[in-house]
C-alpha cells in the first residue's frame, strides 16, 4: 500500500507579504500630524500650570537677599533650606535675621492643628448628615418630598458671599468668636452640593437589596447604617476628600471669625504673616515655604485619589 505525500498548492499564496506587513507597522506607529498638535499643545499648558509651582518651590530655596540681587534667576539663588528651617521651628532669630528673615514668628505647629482639627469635623460631620439627608429624598416617601429638594437645590445658587454675615451674627450670639468650632459650624452639617451627589448614588441601589434586610428584621435605621452606607463607601470616600480639601483651603471665614492662634488656621496664618511688615521686609522665602508646606498635604491627597475621584463622579451622574 503506498501514499501520495500531499504537498501544499502553489495556488495558495499569502494575502500580505512580509515586507509589506513590516511597512504597515511602520506606519501605524508613526504619529499623525494631529496627534503631535495635541500632545504639544498639553505639554504646554502642562508647563505653564506647573510653572507657579516650580517658582514658589525656587523661591523657599533660595535666601531673601539672594531673590533681590537676582530676581528673575530660573534656580534658586544662594540654594538653601533655612526658609524651611524656619518655618518648621528649627532655626533661632539670628539664624533667620542672618539669612534676610522678617524675624516674625510663625506658629506652624499650632496653625497645623487647628486646620486639621478643623477639616476634621467640618469632613465627618457634613459627610454623615448629608449621606442622612440624601437617604431620605431618595428612598423615604413623604408629602411635598421633590418640592423640598427642589428647594434645597436652589441654596447652589446662592453664593457664598451672602451667608456669611448672617453666619457672623449667629456665631456671635452663640458665643463661637474665635473658636474651632465657630469656624467650623456654618459647614458642619450639610451642603447641597453633597446631598446631591450622594442622593445620586442612593437612588441607583436596587430596592430588592433594602427589601431584604427589612424581611431580615433590620430597622430602617439598621438598614441605611449597615447596607447602604457600605454599598457606598466609594461614593463617601470620594465626598470627603473635596470636603477636606474644601475646608483645608478655606480663608475668607476663618479670617472674619479667629483672631488669634489659639483657632487661626494655617491659610489665614499665612496672610497675617504676610502683612507683618517688620524693618527687615517681608520674609518672601519664608511665605513659599510655608505655602509650599500648607499645600503639600492636599496635593498628595487628590494625587492619591484622583482616579477615584473622577470615577465616582462619573458613577454618580454629575455633568
């Protein structure tokens, strides 16, 4: 018995000959005329958004006479960290005189402290009464309950600018002048924008899930504390750091209501040492260190979560 050993056609030829293919390559990866446009254009405006920062960072570098002698060098004349030094405590009075320090005193420490103690409650106080409120317009069933948020919304019309005297006044009266608490009560309990955002993500939970837990024996109250707010930890994660972040950088209210160290926060702090003008002048590489160090915390913060903060956003259906 024999075979025929089957061998292939010489009708059969491939589609792309090898050079070819190497040349289609080679032409997908060359960049388009367009792609080149955009990507130049985004470094440069990368650039200038940095630049700021870069010469605030080159500022805290450099020595007080050093930035008059060469004011528009691009590095840090006569480089040194006293400027930090200083700042952080740890440099004496002639030390800083000798650098061209203002010789003001800056209390970074206790400044710190009553920002952190600050954006801490004003973050989990407004965070948990408006994951309540938002619960509420979102699920429970009550008379005239679209007209109130209705109504609750329309306070992101109202700017800013106008409650703050009203505020002022019940500050006072209730004896909060000067205090943590009275710089940090007007935004303790709740904002519109976070009832909104929050109401958002509540109503796209299933109901089948909350109907669960009622047939399970939990209590409405049980419910929203041990289903809910887990199922939207992303969202409440997200919502407290633009709280923090918000109240961290806040200046124009701590400033009309602390009036020494004991509740001034670090970004009024900064102001009033700006505007202490003392025989040797303003101690400007002292000012971007401290800047530099008062940001630092908030910049890491958004740079550690900004993916989720982009994400949950998108989730929740805000434009």
């Amino acid at each position: 018995m024999s075979t025929t050993p089957v061998t292939p056609t010489d009708s059969v030829e491939p589609l792309t000959n090898p050079p070819e293919r190497a040349e289609v390559r080679r032409r997908r990866k060359l960049p388009t005329p367009g792609k080149v446009l955009a990507w130049a254009v985004m470094i440069v405006i990368l650039l200038i958004t940095m630049l700021p920062f870069y010469w605030i960072l080159r500022t805290a570098l450099s020595t007080n006479p050093g930035l008059l002698s060469e004011p528009g060098s691009l590095t840090p004349p006569e480089f040194t960290t006293g400027a930090f030094e200083r700042v952080l405590g740890m440099q004496s009075t002639d030390e800083a005189l000798a650098e061209g320090g203002s010789g003001a005193e800056l209390n970074f420490w206790r400044y710190l402290l009553n920002s952190v103690m600050v954006a801490t409650l004003v973050t989990v106080c407004q965070v948990l009464f408006s994951a309540m409120a938002a619960y509420a317009f979102a699920r429970l069933r009550w008379k005239g309950r679209d007209k109130v948020f209705a109504l609750f919304l329309a306070g992101l019309m109202v700017p800013t600018v106008f409650t703050l005297l009203p505020n002022f006044v019940l500050i006072k009266q209730l004896g909060l002048i000067d205090t943590v608490l009275g710089i940090a009560l007007p935004t303790m309990f709740m904002t519109p924008f976070a009832v909104f955002f929050l109401r958002q993500f509540f109503m796209g939970i299933p109901m089948e899930i909350e109907e669960a837990a009622r047939l399970d024996g939990a209590s409405r109250i049980g419910t929203f504390f041990k289903v809910i707010l887990p199922l939207a930890a992303s969202p409440i994660a997200t919502l407290s750091i633009l709280t923090y972040m918000t109240a961290w950088n806040d200046y124009f209210w701590p400033l009309m209501v602390s009036y020494t160290d004991s509740s001034r926060v670090l970004t009024v702090a900064l102001g009033v040492f700006r505007a202490q003008s003392p025989q040797s002048g303003t101690d400007w590489a002292g000012l971007m260190a401290a800047s530099l160090i008062a940001a630092l915390p908030m910049f890491l913060l958004f740079m550690a979560f900004a993916r989720r903060i982009v994400n949950s956003i998108g989730f929740s259906g805000i434009k």
